[in-house]
C-alpha cells in the first residue's frame, strides 16, 4: 500500500495559514498598523479604497528595512521580535509571530517600499500569491510603505464571502480604533475612496477618545485610575444615563494591546449594578500595565486574547476601581466610616438664652356641638353630591344584583361595550368571552407600526414633518456610514436626512407620526435597534429597519392611555397580519381563561 501522507506546498501552506489571520481586508489592515508601531513610527496614514477589497495602503515613518530584511520579513516565522521560547514571556510588543507578512502575500498582491534613514537607497519589494516577482533598490522616503492590493485575487471563494463594501468598511474602522486609542502620541489619518475619515493628531488618551467618537463623549466620560502591585488601571468609563443596547464603545488595553476579555467586562457591569438602565452596556476605555510575564498572549493567532496569571484578583481590583469611580462623581452613594464627626451639631452656652416655646391660641369657650354656629353649617353642594352618590351606589347594587341572576352576562356585556383598563400603565386588559384578555402596549404599538412602516418601504410613502431647523448629528464614523447606506429606505419612512461629510448629517425632516419629540435622539435609537439586530446592510435590511423604526417611535412603558385610545390600539392591533408577536418574535397577546380563574380560587 503506498504512502499517503506528503508534506504541501508552500503556496498551500500559506494560504492555510493566512486563513487563521487574514479574514477579511480589516485584518490586513490591524496587521499592517501594528506593524508600523512597532517600527516606531509617530505619522501613519491608512489608504483604502473599495473596503479594502480594491486598495489597502499603510505608510510610515518608522525605523525602515534594509535589502535583507525587506525580503525576510515575507518568510512565514522570521521576525525580529523574539529569538527564544522565553522571549514569549515577555513580549511587549504587536507583533511576533512573523505570520502575518507571509499570510498577506499569499492571498494578495503585495508592494513594499522600505529604506532605513542612514541608507541612501531604499528596497522595493513586489510577492503575488508567496510568489516574489521582483526585489531591486529603489527612492522612497524613510520608514516603510505597504501596498496590498486585490485581496483574495487567487482565493476566489473566500473573495465571495465577504461581506457589502458597508460592512467591510466598518470592520476596518473598527479595527483601526483598537489601534489609535492605544496610542494617542502618534499621529494617524484614514482615508476611503479619496474621502478623509480620520485626521487624529498626537494627543492624550481623553483627546484621542474624543477625537475618534465625537465632542458628546467627552460629557460622558469618568476618569479611572488604580494602582496596585499587581496591575495598574487607567482610562475612562462611562456615565450611566449614556448606557447603549449595542456593544461599540466597550475596550480593554494591556500593556497597549487590545483585548477581549469577558470575565473582566463582567466586573465592570457588575460594578453599574442598579444602576444601569435594563438591557444597556456601559461604555469603558480601560488600559492596564501589567508584568509582561504575568500574562500569555500567545493563545490565538490575533492575539486578542489574552490570559493572565491572577485573574481572579484582577477581577476585585477592577471591580473596585470601577465602583470607587462612581463614587467619587456621586453617580453611586457612598458612606465614609472614618469620619469621627459625621454631624456637626451646634453647642449652646451657658450665657444663651433658652428658646421659648411655641404659643398656640385656643378658644376656651367653643362648643363643636353648637348647632348655631355659622361655621358648622353645612353648604348646599355638600348634601347634593351626598344625594348624588347614593343614588350612583343604588345604581351599582342594583346593576350587581342583575349580573348575579346571570354569570355570563357580564362578559356579555362587557365585549358589546368594550370596556379597557390599563395595568400599571404597561399592560391593556379587555374581558373576552373566554376569559380575559392581556395585551402588551409596547409590542402592539411595535407591531402596528412595523408593518405600517414596511407598507412604506413597500412604496406607499409616508407623511413628512419638515423641521423649523434642520438638527445637525455628528455620529462616530461606523454609525456614519450605517445611515449613509439605510438613506434611501430612511427617505421612504419619511426622515429627510442630508450628508454633509466629516461625519456631519443634517436632518431636516422626519415622520410625522414619529413618537420621539427629539429627531436625533429618535435617530440614534434607530440605529441602537438595527445594530442590535445584526444590521448587515445586505441581509433582510428593510425588515431590520423597519423593526428598529417601531421600536424607535412606539410607545413606551408607563404611559397613560386614555380609553379612546387604547380601543384604537386594539382594533388596529388585530387589523395587522401577525398581531400575536412583535417585529422581534416577542408575544403580545396572553389569555387568562376562565377555567384558569376558577382553579386560582379553589
């Protein structure tokens, strides 16, 4: 029987490997970024064009290559970083693996320009699918330029998987945010198809928050820091009223390297306890210092996660800190037990004069049983709304006596009249002939107003409400782009939105049966619902906006309605063509039979 066991090429080898680290063009670009702080650099500008599918461009003006070097660094497992297996313990910088060079060049066409600031020459380095088609000096500026272009070129099927140029974009500045806020002291722009989306200057860590998310943030930010023997915390985390449904504003940093880390992320929800408004996520930006040995990054070929030695009393640490943040902005109440003196009562000398006791005027002589007195008379209106109100108790009795004599009269009775009441100002109860009736306000109201809005988006266009002045929204740059490809279906619900570039949109209109006073707070809500829902612009859009459009201007928990109205709800309600579930599956309508009534009272 023949051997059937064989060593694979190179070429298949790369291509295996660059599976595990290139996903998608954002992580070309994360390996790219890193790459260049590592080198350095205090100036790197990111080029994309076609979400990286097309271009993508990192240059730098780290410390450069030389000839050798520039040719090595495509080799799978050459990097400068580390020469042993103990170095591994104590790595502080991105990259190490010497990974992620040889898995770009495998699966994209790949140009680097690269001189060091004492060589009079640079190196240009040109690889297409692991295979090098040229390498020759060349007049570049110090530190390094990547160009990769055609990504998947020779991988087609992986080409078909990605996802809408949208979504591949936001991967992109999703990643590049991991990068920036973790170093604030180099300078860093992004651009996309000739459009600049970030311009960030060197500047601290707050600035280069604010700098990324936009003015508002700053207003939301509380400042954290800890130090212990064991770990150094730092950073930001965010008021509670500023809470969202969606992750997006949520990072951990060690040593300047971003993380996922669900056990810690626990501590700092666990430290908004009560605090937080139901089904919100804090925001954070918390960087830790910790003993490069104490931790093992070498457990996933992104590197993203990371464990540590002694999580558990990291966990208390973070907890803690979070907590005593809290405190210190009074957005948690705290007591202070080492106060000897906690109310300062005054002292009253001997030469104070004692204060004198109320005086309360009395009439000796007054007889409440004095029928004469004028005051105890009573008025006429007294005695008419006493006559009135027995007459209204005969009528109740009466109306009793007449249901006794028939017990299913009442419910009879009650469904020709349809009579509502609401429970806590959240659920509508109705007597049915089966037994009662119990109807979510919200859901219904979602309901209703999903389909209505998917009618819209149908073709049947809705009333607009222009705005006296138009309200001007600066969204992070991800969100930005979200609204940016929901424009159109938003025009059809009835918002008239305008893009003004630099993240800037001017909304000058909106539904006129929106339920939010407040466009841009109805608009941030929207697009809170749709990313909740995994909004991919290219799978099922219009139902996901729809369903964050309801969700947006339904009406809330708490809220009063008046028996008109809850009469309108129920009849529109049923008119709809699944009125037992809402747009996210929830149910909506629960009966309550009589037989269940009758074994509660056995």
């Amino acid at each position: 029987m023949p051997d059937i066991i064989k060593l694979l090429p190179d070429s298949v080898a790369n291509q295996i490997a660059a599976g595990e680290v290139i996903q998608r063009p954002a992580s070309v670009v994360k390996e790219l970024i890193e790459n260049a702080v590592d080198a350095g650099a205090d100036n790197i500008n990111v080029i994309i064009r076609d979400s990286g599918k097309t271009l993508i461009q990192v240059i730098d003006n780290g410390c450069g290559m030389s000839e050798t070097d520039a040719r090595l660094s495509f080799e799978r497992h050459a990097t400068s970083k580390i020469s042993s297996a103990q170095d591994l313990f104590a790595i502080s910088t991105k990259g190490f693996r010497g990974e992620a060079l040889a898995s770009v060049a495998a699966v994209a066409m790949v140009e680097l320009k690269t001189r060091r600031e004492n060589d009079e020459t640079g190196t240009l380095v040109m690889i297409s699918g692991s295979r090098v088609q040229a390498q020759e000096p060349c007049s570049c500026p110090k530190g390094s330029c990547f160009t990769v272009k055609n990504l998947f070129y020779n991988v087609p099927a992986r080409r078909k998987f990605l996802k809408s140029d949208t979504t591949e974009l936001r991967h992109i500045i999703n990643e590049f945010q991991k990068v920036v806020i973790a170093h604030p002291g180099i300078r860093f722009t992004l651009s996309h198809n000739d459009s600049e989306i970030y311009n960030l200057p060197a500047t601290n860590y707050r600035q280069r928050i604010v700098g990324v998310f936009g003015k508002q943030i700053n207003q939301e930010l509380i400042t954290l820091e800890t130090e212990t023997s064991l770990i150094s915390i730092k950073g930001f985390i965010g008021k509670p009223e500023n809470a969202r449904r969606t992750y997006g504003e949520q990072f951990f940093f060690v040593n300047n390297r971003f993380m996922k880390h669900p056990y810690f992320h626990k501590a700092v929800t666990e430290a908004y306890q009560n605090i937080l408004p139901a089904d919100t996520i804090p925001a954070y930006f918390i960087f830790m210092e910790a003993d490069p040995a104490s931790i093992d990054i070498n457990i996933h070929p992104t590197k993203t996660e990371i464990k540590f030695e002694d999580e558990s009393a990291i966990w208390q640490i973070l907890m803690a800190s979070v907590r005593e943040a809290l405190g210190r902005f009074n957005i948690v109440p705290s007591l202070d037990f080492e106060n000897e003196v906690l109310i300062d009562l005054p002292v009253r000398n001997s030469s104070d004069t004692l204060p004198r006791p109320p005086e309360i005027n009395i009439n000796p002589d007054y007889n409440p049983f004095d029928k004469e007195d004028l005051s105890l008379q009573r008025p006429d209106f007294i005695d008419r709304f006493e006559k009135a109100n027995k007459e209204n108790w005969e009528k109740l009795y009466s109306s009793l006596e007449r249901e006794n004599e028939d017990p299913d009269n009442f419910l009879t009775r009650t469904e020709k009249n349809r009579k509502f009441f609401q429970i806590r100002n959240k659920y509508i109860a109705c007597p049915v002939k089966s037994g009662l009736m119990f109807i979510d306000q919200k859901r219904a109201h979602e309901r209703i107003l999903y389909e209505k809005f998917l009618d819209c988006l149908a073709g049947n266009t809705p009333a607009s409400q222009t705005e006296l002045y138009p309200v001007t929204i600066e969204p992070n740059p991800a969100d930005y782009l979200l609204l940016r490809e929901a424009a159109g279906d938003l025009k059809q619900l009835g918002f008239s939105l305008e893009f003004a570039g630099k993240n800037k949109i001017l909304l000058k209109g909106r539904p006129s049966d929106a339920g939010s006073s407040d466009p841009a707070e109805m608009l941030e809500t929207i697009l809170e619902e749709y990313k909740s829902a995994g909004g991919d612009p290219a799978q099922g859009a219009r139902e996901k906006l729809a369903a964050a459009m309801a969700c947006a201007s339904a009406i809330q928990y708490g809220k009063p309605l008046m028996q008109n109205e809850m009469e309108d709800l129920f009849d529109t309600l049923f008119a709809c063509s699944a009125p037992n579930y809402s747009p996210k599956g929830k149910p909506v309508i629960n009966i309550i039979t009589l037989e269940e009534l009758d074994r509660k009272f056995k």
